[in-house]
C-alpha cells in the first residue's frame, strides 16, 4: 500500500492509465505494476476501468507504473499498488488474485 502521492512524488510515469487522486484515499481502486501487467494481464490496455479480484473484493485497475519502475524495496517484488487506507478492504483476508 501506498500514499495517494506516491507516483507523483517519485515522479513515476504511467504506462497506461491514471496515478491515484486525493479522493481516493478508502477507494477500491489498483495500480498494477508493469512486470504484472504483462505477466497476468497479458499487457492488455483494455485492462484499465476493469475491476479485479483482491481477497474478494473488487477493485477498479486505473493505472501501470511505468516499465522502468519496480518499486523502491531491491528484495520486494510490488506487484500492485493500492491506497494505505484501503487497506482496511482486505484486512482480513490475505491478499489474493482471483
């Protein structure tokens, strides 16, 4: 999870899709990472305003990161990024794609 800023902070680009709005901070709504992007979706840019499955809920994919971003943690692989507040969603449920 990530503060709504930070793609904008970090001076990330999308690849396709949108960075996270301030209003957004308990939303259901994802960014995927470029490497899952191309890995689970196959890159497919119709993949934006879709939802996706995180512990069973649903959540909007409105951005990619850009493909020469793969997250500030060397020994983590981000494979998506959603609101720290939203976190709360999945809380009980380890996270999961369905």
């Amino acid at each position: 999870s990530v503060s709504p800023e930070y793609f904008d902070v970090l001076g990330v680009p999308m690849a396709a899709g949108r960075t996270f709005r301030s209003d957004e901070l308990r939303a259901p709504v994802v960014i995927l990472n470029h490497n899952t992007w191309i890995s689970r979706f196959s890159a497919d840019a119709g993949i934006i305003g879709r939802t996706i499955k995180l512990s069973k809920v649903d959540f909007t994919v409105i951005g990619v990161s850009a493909e020469s971003f793969s997250g500030l943690h060397r020994l983590v692989r981000e494979e998506m990024y959603i609101p720290t507040e939203s976190v709360a969603l999945i809380a009980a449920d380890p996270v999961r794609f369905e």
